[in-house]
C-alpha cells in the first residue's frame, strides 16, 4: 500500500513537472513573441506557436521520454499497437468534427449519432430477433443504417445552422440530447439488456480482421484519413469551406453557395461519426446506445489540441490526428502509471485547456492557415 | 521631383498675431521596432482655428494623434499644452488634460442611452458619497449638452438607434462636458451622409468660434479646402508643407502629399462611349423603400457612373444589381441572359463581378493570405468536375501575371496575410479577385474610399484598363470629381428615383449635383 502511495506521488510529480512544461513552452513562445525587438524574431516566436504539430510532437516526445523513466513498458510495441487501435474511432469521429470547426461551426451531436448507428444497425444485423438475422443482406443493411443515422442527423443539424441560422453549439447540444434519448429508446425494443449482442461474424471482422497482418479497422480509418485530407487541400469544397470560416459575408460576396457548404460540413461530420461507430461497434461487438460517451469530450478536445481552431477558418486532417495521437498516448500514459479515473480526467482537461489559451494567443497572432 | 526639404522647425507663421498657442508639438519624434515613423514633428495648434492634417497613409498622422491621444508615448521632443508640458501616459491622461479625441471607429456604447455615454464614468450622484446615480440631474445636463451640439434626440433614448452622425454628435457633446480644449477629428465624415457632413462642419464651424482648438484629419481634400484655417501636410513622418490655407492650392497640397507631381488622378482613355454590345440591361427595377423603377444600360467598354447623395440608393442599387438583396418588380440582363435567381452565385456565372464598399467586412478574408483571397471568386473555373479537384498549378501561374499587371505589393502572395497590406493594395487584391475571373461587367461601389492619392491613381488606372479590354463598368462613388474624370455616362440618383443621365460632353458639377438634389432635373 505505501509502496504504491510513493509511486503515486513520484507519478504525479512527473505528471506535475510535465503540464509545467506545457506551460512554460507556451508563456516563452508568447514571451519571446512581445520581446523580440525585430519583426523576424516575432515572426519566428509566433509561427512555433501557430505551427503547433510540430510543438504537439515535441511535447508528445518530452511525454514519452518522462513517461518511460517510470514505466518503460510505454515504450514497448504493445503499447503501440494497443495506442493506435484504440485511437481510431476517435480519429475519424474528430476528423469529421474538423470539417464544422473549420466553418466556425461546433457538432455536439456525434457521440450520439454513434450510439444511434449502433443500436439501429445492431437491431438489424443481430442474430437474435434481427430484422435480417442471417440474411445474406444483413451486414450491408446494417452499414447503410449507421451511414443513414448519420445522414439525417447532419442533414439536420446543417439546415437548421445555415439556413434558419441558429447557433450550431445549441442545434447540436438539442439533437445530441434528443438522439441519445432515443437510442436509449430504441434499444428498449429490442434487447433486455443495455446493448444488442450477437452480431454476424462478418460486421465482426471488421473489428478484430487484418489484411497482410494491418487491421482492418485501421486501414479504414487511414483511407478516411487521406480522402479527407484531400477533401480539405485539394478540392473545392475544402477552399470553400475555409472561406465560411473565414468571412462568411466575404465567401458569399464571391459566390461561395455559403449555405450549402455550410450543411455539407455538417453532414461530413455526422457521416465520419457514423463511420466511427461502425468501427466502434464491431471492436466492442455489440450494439450500445452509449457506445461513445467517454469520447464526448475528447472529440473536440482532440481537435483544439492538434490546432483545429474553434473561431473557424483554421485546421487540417494532420493537427486532428496530432491531437487524436497526443490525447491518447496521454491517456495511456496516466493509465501506465497508475492514475485515478479524475486524476486522468483533471490532466485532460488542464490539456486541453491550454491547447484553447494557445488558440486564443493564436487568433491573435494568425498569419494564413 | 522633391517639392522641397522638409521642415524641421516650427517657425513663427504670418497671420498668427500674438496669441500664443494652445498646443505645440516641437520636434516629436517616435520610432516602432527600429523603424523611426516621426522624424521631428512641429506645428502649432491656436485657439479658435481649424488645423487640418493631410498626408498619405502611413504618413505619421494617424501616429501624431496618437501620441497626442496618449495611446503611443513619444521616444523624443516636446509637446506643451496651454502652456504645460503634456506627457501622458495613457488616454485617460489625454482626456483628463483636455484632448478629445473623435475616432473613425466610434467609441460609444451603443447598448446604454444617450445621458449614460455622455457620463459614463462620472455619474452625477444623489447626495455626496451615496453610490446611487441622480437621473434627475443627469437628464438635465445631458439635454444642455445635447442642445450645444445641436442634436434632438430624448437623452434615454438608445444610442443604438441612432445614426453614425448623431452617435458622433454624442461623442462631440462628451468631449464638450469634459472641457476639451482641443478636438481631434480622425476622418469623421467616412461614415456619415452628406447632409449630416454639412451639420458637422456648421458645428465646427460653432465650435471654433470658442476657444478650442481643433485638429481636422481627412483624406477629402475638399472639406480640407473648405474648413482649414491652416493646412499641415506630412509625408513619410516629416512635415513637408504648413502654412495658411489662402496660401495653397489642391494641386499643391496633392504635390506635397505624394511628394512627385501626379500628371493626372484619372488616366487618359484612347476610346470612349458605348463601342460594343449592351451587357447589363435594367429595365424598371423597384424595391419599395430603396428604389423606384430604375432603367438604363451599360455597354462593352464603358464606364458608367452612378452619382447621388448618401441615401440615394446607390449602394442599395448594386447590391441589388448582384444579388445581394431582393428586388420586388424590374427585370435585370446580362449579356442578355435575363437574371431569374437573385444570388451572388449566379450573378457571377453571368460575368458579374462586384467591389464593396465595406472592404474589411464583405471584401476579403483579412486572415487569409493574398492567394487565397484572390482565388475565392475564380475557384470553381480551376476545379475538375465532378469531384472538384482544384489546379493549383494552372491557377497560381494565372494569379502571378495577373499580379504582374495590378503589382500588389507584397513578400509572397501565398504567406501575406491581407491584412498587413496598406488599404490600397488591399484594394488590389479585391479587383484582382475578380479580374481572375475576366468579368463582363464590374460593379464597383466606393472604389478609391479610404486609399491614399498615389493608390487612388492605381486603382483608377486599372479600372479604366479593364475598361479598354472591354469589360462594362459600373463605378459608384462619392467624389463626384473621381466619377467626372473616369466617367463616359453619370446616372444621377435622387431618393431612389433615377435623377438624370448625364453624358460626358454634358459633364457639370452644378449639374449633376442638382439632379441629385432636386426631383425631375435633367434629362
């Protein structure tokens, strides 16, 4: 027990001196950006702060390294593998919820819109009392259910903040409340339980398959990654949707459909957080209505602290899965050495916290995305 | 060539009998991150004058009152107000000392009353030390101050609803009970309509019968011309030309001001009048309480003005032109191809392009790099069908000759965030936007507001190219000088109505303001 109670407090000492670093690295950044006497220098203090991936891998590095002094196993392939696979369902959820920050928009509701996709595709799929149980036809049924969820919820939750104009934090805060409450619902229907089990093998695959040895679930969640990054850089839809977040009434005066972009960056997000759900759900192998409440904070989290700015305008595929991979290793971390569940939570959150002081200090200094 | 070496000291000017001055600045001198922008800065500011400041922007004026306003602390030389020396260390000091300072960018709560900006700070109180405020007593004073400015607003009415020239008569009405001894005025006329402009100056005018100096700042050389008792031109932190307004002339004040002479604001034009096919057709176009039945037409290659007071309609007319709000009645062409959708998005695929008069806000992402304001509008000609894919490749290579013909001045047009362009190379870049996408017609509302005099010769010389390629034009603008010497035809609005169409061999200022302010004159 003693033994246990020191190591907590060396652990938490390091945890200490760590989040100490996080906030020296920032206060020298913003220092050295008001000393500085040229304008070079001031550009060059404030641009480690505006290209915060690299400052994300930097800390992520100083992290691994305190980490590994007290538990080397954080080093070991395990672990990585154990990181990467768990991060998943979150990298595509805040994938998506990057599209809606970028147009200075919030999506609330994709924890819900994955515990809806789940319970109504389970109650397809599911071999005890499914709709299709043991049809052929199952498992595509059960995936255009998630994709359909997540469909209408964006589709939703895009007119109402583009075209009838309401604040897309309250929008997604009411859908978020009523989809969760009738996944829950739903669930009633069709299991005693909390969750419908019993899934076909093949949805199963999904989750625990590999192809030459590479998960399936990863290799989905890497060719989401990519079309999503070339969504944002290469296309027209990416250029359009910076622009929303930049200047809305700029964008429209130069013909950008601001409305349509605006509904397509919510119906992007609920999609990607259907996408998660599928991945989700296959790994956990049932069909949950709370299937993704632990990731409600994180999702946005997550994007805040890889640079995804939350006044729109700002981000990229690269700083969501940099905040994706520095959220979870950091979980991992804490969990390695020993941490309560709130003492996780409370480093999380200080985390996050001053990712949002850096994005703040960003706004004011931007320079282009 | 140099109009002459700067001057260094403030010298005893003629016509300045024995009074002694309210404010002296001798010898002001400040410098930003090594780069000096005040290099010995002197004049004087006496009691019942108006001192009007011009320069280009980036000229140290807005510097100059800065210091005086205390927001920048001087590195060197000294300033003496009514006798004292003046060092403040912050606003507060500045108005504490006497100098208000009146802003482009109001500083008024519009959400409180009228009485409670007028006194925010300095509540009157019921009793001495009770922390309860007197409305009984405040009402009073502020119906006083209300009535020195000449201003007929209830003091509890919402400063909210009132116009921007009353909310400046508020602001007046503050620096007043304060006991300013000297006012600044930062471009005050930028936001105000003409016959509110005309109150201002008979304020002033009142004003400067006290004893308070005041400090005019503007980029409209006409009211320069008509208020200033005394003229200070600076030029790159120097002060280059003072003296009496008598004394001056436009043309010198503009030679002082860009320091070479500039042949002509407005560039000569091989070819003039309608050579081509008609692009933009309105026939009746009405909205009810903006305009009323409004026709004309504008041809390839011309430029067409469109003159009138502010509330005319002007603005309203081409936003109307683009899309951006509804018209009820009226049919509108391009290129024959009538417009069935009113939206910006369609208006631009007909070969609309439009220049806003509200740069900041409608104009550009201020954010966003040079390259990527410039591309906004001519994306979806650079984007594969279906997917969207963007050339960047083709793109960029456009966007850099295109620069070679505007010369934006910027490092790189990819990193430049647009905002640390000066105004008329932001400027630049919104007609450059829209040159990306070889429009058939330009609407520009406002074009050379609020950029300097060299800038202005720029825009109007590219305006006038885009012309000779063939493009039509539609120009509004306030100076009405700007629209003779650019113009082949002036369409003169009057309360929405159309006023008159005047041609360019008809071309008369008397004229074309008379149609603007008299129903049913011209023709």
């Amino acid at each position: 027990m003693r033994v246990v109670r020191g190591h907590d407090a060396v652990l938490g000492t390091a945890c200490a001196s760590c989040q100490l670093f996080c906030v020296l690295v920032v206060n020298t950044t913003k220092l050295a950006a008001e000393r500085a006497g040229t304008w070079n220098l001031r550009r060059r203090a404030q641009h480690v702060a505006t290209h915060s991936q690299a400052l994300v891998i930097g800390l992520l590095a100083v992290y691994v390294i305190g980490v590994a002094i007290f538990v080397p196993q954080i080093l070991s392939w395990q672990t990585f593998r154990d990181v990467v696979i768990a991060m998943l369902p979150l990298v595509v959820a805040v994938i998506g919820q990057t599209f809606v920050l970028i147009v200075a928009g919030i999506d609330l509701s994709a924890t819900a819109v994955m515990g809806m996709g789940s319970v109504s595709a389970a109650s397809i799929m599911t071999g005890t009392g499914g709709y299709l149980a043991g049809n052929a036809l199952a498992v595509p049924a059960g995936i255009f259910a998630f994709l359909g969820v997540g469909f209408l919820v964006g589709v939703f939750n895009g007119i109402c903040a583009a075209r009838l104009r309401m604040p897309s934090f309250i929008v997604t805060l009411a859908t978020m409340m009523f989809v969760a409450g009738l996944a829950v619902w739903y669930t009633t229907f069709h299991s005693r339980s909390v969750s419908i089990s019993n899934l076909p093998e093949p949805f199963r695959r999904i989750g625990y398959g590999t192809v030459l040895g590479v998960p399936i679930a990863f290799l989905l969640a890497v060719a989401i990654a990519l079309v999503a990054h070339g969504v944002l850089s290469r296309t027209l839809l990416g250029r359009w949707l910076y622009a929303v977040g930049r200047n809305e009434k700029a964008a429209r005066t130069s013909g950008v459909p601001v409305e349509r972009v605006v509904i397509a960056a919510f119906v992007i997000s609920a999609i990607c957080a259907a996408l998660a759900a599928i991945i989700y759900t296959s790994r956990v192998e049932t069909g949950t209505p709370v299937l993704a409440q632990n990731l409600f904070l994180d999702i946005i989290g997550a994007a805040v602290i890889g640079g995804v700015s939350l006044f729109g305008g700002r981000g990229t595929v690269m700083a969501a899965l940099m905040g994706v991979l520095f959220l979870t290793v950091l979980d991992k971390g804490l969990q390695l050495l020993g941490l309560s569940l709130f003492m996780v939570l409370a480093v999380k959150g200080s985390v996050i916290l001053l990712a949002a002081v850096l994005d703040v200090a960003r706004q004011k200094w931007s320079g282009p995305r | 060539m140099e109009t002459e070496t700067a001057i260094t000291k403030s010298q005893p000017e003629p016509g300045d009998d024995l009074q002694a001055p309210l404010l002296s600045l001798h010898d002001v001198t400040k410098s930003f991150f090594g780069v000096t922008v005040l290099h010995g800065v002197s004049f004087d500011v006496y009691p019942r004058e108006v001192l009007c400041l011009v320069g280009e922007n980036g000229s140290g004026k807005s510097t100059t009152m800065n210091i005086l306003g205390g927001v920048h602390i001087r590195d060197a030389g000294e300033i003496v107000l009514a006798g004292a020396d003046y060092k403040p260390r912050g606003p507060r000091d500045a108005e504490n000392a006497g100098i208000a300072f009146i802003q482009q960018e109001l500083n008024i709560f519009p959400n409180l009353s009228v009485e409670e900006n007028l006194f925010m700070g300095r509540f009157p109180q019921a009793g001495k030390r009770l922390p309860i405020i007197s409305f009984r007593r405040l009402r009073e004073r502020a119906r006083e101050l209300l009535a020195a400015v000449d201003l007929n607003v209830p003091p509890q009415a919402s400063v909210s609803a009132l116009s921007p020239g009353e909310r400046q008569l508020v602001e007046i009405a503050k620096a007043l009970s304060l006991d300013a001894k000297i006012i600044i005025f930062d471009e005050p006329t930028t936001s105000l309509t003409s016959r509110e402009s005309e109150r201002l100056f008979a304020l002033i005018e009142r004003l400067r019968s006290q004893t308070i100096g005041i400090i005019y700042i503007s980029h409209l050389l006409a009211d320069v011309m008509r208020l200033a008792d005394r003229i200070v031109v600076l030029r790159d932190g120097h002060v280059v030309r003072r003296g009496p307004k008598a004394a001056m002339t436009v043309g010198e004040l503009v030679n002082a001001m860009v320091g070479r002479s500039i042949e002509t604001l407005f560039p000569n034009r091989s070819r003039r009048g309608a050579t081509g096919t008609t692009v933009l057709e309105v026939q009746g176009v009405s909205q009810p309480g903006i305009v009323r039945n409004i026709s004309f037409s504008v041809a390839e290659g011309e430029i067409v003005g469109v003159a009138g007071l502010m509330g005319s309609g002007r603005t309203e007319l081409a936003r109307i032109l683009f899309g951006l709000d509804p018209f009820e009645q009226g049919h509108i062409a391009v290129a024959g191809q009538p417009l069935t959708r009113p939206e910006p998005s369609a208006c631009i695929s007909a070969g609309m392009a439009f220049l806003t008069e509200d740069r900041r806000h409608e104009g550009l992402m201020m954010e966003g790099s040079v390259a990527a304001n410039l591309e906004l509008a001519a994306l979806p000609d650079y984007a594969s069908s279906p997917i969207g894919i963007i050339d960047d490749r083709r793109l960029h290579q456009r966007m850099a000759a295109m620069n070679e013909q505007l010369q934006i001045k910027c490092h790189n047009l990819g990193a430049t965030p647009v905002k640390t362009l000066s105004g008329g190379n932001q400027q630049k870049v919104v007609i450059g936007k829209w040159l990306l996408r070889r429009p058939k017609l330009f609407i520009l509302d406002e074009p050379t507001r609020g950029i300097d005099v060299g800038a202005k010769q720029e825009v109007n010389q590219a305006i006038a190219q885009l012309a000779d390629q063939g493009t039509a034009v539609l120009m509004i603008s306030s100076e009405l000088e700007e629209l003779m010497g650019m113009c082949d035809r002036i369409l003169v609005l009057n309360r929405g109505e159309l006023g008159g169409i005047i041609e360019r061999s008809a071309f008369d200022s008397e004229a074309i303001l008379l149609a603007a302010m008299w129903k049913g004159i011209g023709t």
